[in-house]
C-alpha cells in the first residue's frame, strides 16, 4: 500500500511473463518490449500491495493483458482509410516465427490471454476465470475454440 | 491413443512461448529507467510534501527534480459510460475505413426527432442538433441511460479498455465483435437505428444489428448497442 514497491525485485521475478503476454497480443520485439515496461510503470505510478507473489504475477499479467488490448486497438481507430484487409499493415510485425508460434499469436485477442495462461502458466480454468472477471464455462469455451483453431491451422497433432 | 495426441498438441503449445524471451540487453534497460522512474516519482511526492531547497520564495519552492517520461508512457485515456450485460463480453476489434477526414465539415442535414429504443422499452425521442457529423459541438437531448431502463446499464469502471474512435466526414466505423459478426456505423446516422448493419469485407459472417445514440455528457461521444442478446455498449467519439 502507500509508498513504493520493491520495482527491481518484481521485475527481475515477473519480466519474463509479462513480456510474454505482450508478445502473444503484439506480435513484435519492440511494441513487447514497450508495453512491459508500460505494465512495470504501472507499480511506479500506482504502488500496491500484494497478497503473495502468485497474486503478484496475476494483477501483473492481467495489467499487461489490459495494456495490450487498449493498444490494439487505438493502432487500429488510427489506421484510416480504404484498408480493406483485416490485418492493419504494420512493418513492425514481420518477424519470422516458427509454425507453432506463428499460429498462436494468430489467435483472436480473446483467445490469447486464456491460452498463454494455461498452455504455458498452467492455470486452471477457474483460476483464468478469476484473473480475467470472467465465468469458468467462458474460459473453458474459449479454450476448446482456441484449440479447435490451432488444430486447423497447424493441420492436427506434430 | 486420442490422449496421448492431445498432450502432444498441448506440449506443442507450452513449447512454442519458450521461443519467446525477453533479451537481457532489454531487461536491463528497461530496469534502469525503471528505477530512475522510481526515484524520480519519489522525489516528486516528497518535494510535493515538504519544500526543500535552501533558498526561500514566497511560493515555496519546489526544488530541481526533474521527472523521467518513461519509454512507454501511455496517452491518458478518457473513460465512458459503458454498460456490461450480464453475460460474457464480446471484444471488439475497430476498424476505420473510408475517406480520410479533410479537417473541414460538410454541413449536411440530418434526420432528427428519431425514435429510438424498442421492444419492451418506452421509445425515446432523439433529437440531433448538430446536423454534420464532423461537428461536435452541440449535445443531444437523451442519453443513453434515457433509452434504457436503469438495470439495463451498468458503468462499468474499465470501459477505458475500449477505445475512442474518431470518425471524420464520410468515414465509417466498422465494429467486428468476435472476429465473426460486424457492424457499420455511418455517423451521419447517429440516432437511427440502423437495423441490419452491412459487413465489413473479407471476414464477416453475419450482420448484427445495432443502434447510435449521442451521449449526453459528452457532446464527441456516441454509443453503439448491437442488438444482439449481449446488449453490448461500445462508446467512440467523433472528431478530426
């Protein structure tokens, strides 16, 4: 509460996370990069306490979730004019990845936080549930529909 | 055996984020200026508590901290009155296509005494008094909680998260909720219903009805309600 927070010590715990998080929305080193560090000055601005480290990595995941999304979506109200793809162009986002990867980060938004958290974390449904302010049975339909997705693209199991 | 393949595709999964590190090169610039962002928010709090500084002013000096800008500052982000329904939220994905705003307003008349609302609710009567859609200045006679009853909206305090959407003259808005269903909104239709909305290109599955509504407290914001079972409000403003 009050004061500041240990900000070296959260960071070396949970950077690695956050710019995962980041990377899963953005899809790009440097825009990643940018928006970590706009997630750890968060605490600066705003100093919190936590419960424990575990309630730590999740209001930081969910901050950097938030974060990503608002940017996503303020680069694409910014793109005018006679774009008739859906993928706004961005040069930024060119960066070879490998098949698996290249198909998870083409997930939908809604997907990607819910993904990142149980494939790689390993939360359980009702733990994304609780993070995200969602109900169990959504998170658990996104998952089967996210899965369904990465199946068709990659064209069933390695 | 179906198993076994599903944590293969599982596993295939978990491995794919270890490609994705943060370098240390990076980690260790983004410490510094966090720390330095730290140290100079410290140092701002404390000198806005007590003066420091040997010299004396009848203003009270504050002394020479300078405050760090962050890398990744973000622009402040205004906030809206958005209602949530009571079932799970759709995330919204805005897409602005047409002309570009040319900085000048057509002035063009537009409908107004437009009913809206309906089904069980008691109609509203809107009334633009701004005929041009560039044109902001003026504010409309409902708000959104008029059209609605009072359980139906609910502000909701992260509607920050959605974002604000400039439309210049003859531009349009396209909404795609859920990668599936899109709606286009034309400003110059704000206060109509606009039933079945056309899709955008490429990716629309279906067409989702929606209405516009000006909002009362802010004369650049509108609102959208797709009339779908969702009820879900998405607020953008006009502007440029």
């Amino acid at each position: 509460m009050g004061g500041t927070c240990d900000i070296e010590a959260i960071f070396r715990r949970h950077a690695q996370t956050v710019y995962r998080v980041c990377y899963s929305f953005l899809r790009a080193t440097a825009d990643a990069e940018d928006a970590t560090q706009a997630t750890f000055m968060k605490l600066i601005d705003h100093p919190r306490g936590f419960e424990s480290e575990e309630h730590e990595k999740a209001w930081l995941i969910v901050c950097a979730s938030n974060l990503c999304k608002d940017l996503l979506k303020s680069a694409a109200r910014t793109r005018v004019v006679g774009l008739p793809e859906r993928e706004p162009a961005d040069p930024r986002q060119a960066e070879p990845l490998d098949e698996t990867l290249d198909a998870v980060l083409r997930l939908p938004e809604k997907y990607k936080d819910v993904v990142y958290l149980h494939y790689y974390e390993g939360y359980k449904t009702g733990e994304i549930a609780r993070m995200l302010e969602e109900r169990p049975s959504t998170i658990r339909n996104r998952l089967r529909d996210a899965r369904r997705l990465l199946r068709d693209m990659l064209g069933g199991v390695a | 055996m179906m198993a076994g393949e599903d944590r293969l595709f599982d596993q295939r999964i978990h491995d794919a984020y270890e490609g994705v590190v943060l370098s240390d090169e990076a980690q260790g610039r983004m410490l510094a200026d966090l720390l330095a962002a730290q140290e100079a928010h410290a140092a701002g709090t404390e000198m806005h508590e007590r003066p420091t500084g040997a010299e004396h002013s009848d203003h009270g000096t504050s002394g020479t901290a300078t405050k760090v800008i962050p890398l990744a500052r973000r622009r402040g982000r205004r906030r809206w009155l958005m209602a949530a329904a009571a079932v799970a939220m759709a995330l919204v994905v805005v897409r602005l296509s047409g002309i570009a705003p040319t900085g000048s307003h057509d002035k063009s008349a537009s409908t107004a005494d437009v009913a809206v609302g309906g089904g069980d609710q008691e109609a509203v009567t809107y009334k633009e008094t701004e005929a041009t859609p560039g044109d902001v200045g003026g504010s409309s006679d409902v708000s959104v909680e008029d059209t609605e009853s009072a359980a139906d909206i609910t502000p909701h305090d992260t509607v920050d998260f959605y974002p604000i959407v400039r439309l210049g003259d003859g531009m349009t808005l396209s909404a795609l909720v859920d990668a599936q269903h899109t709606v286009e909104v034309d400003a110059s239709r704000v206060g109509e219903s606009l039933g079945a909305a056309s899709a955008s290109p490429a990716d629309a599955i279906d067409t989702v009805p929606c209405e516009v509504y000006r909002l009362r407290d802010d004369p650049e914001g509108y609102a959208v309600r797709y009339g779908d079972e969702t009820t879900y409000w998405y607020c953008f403003a006009l502007g440029e």
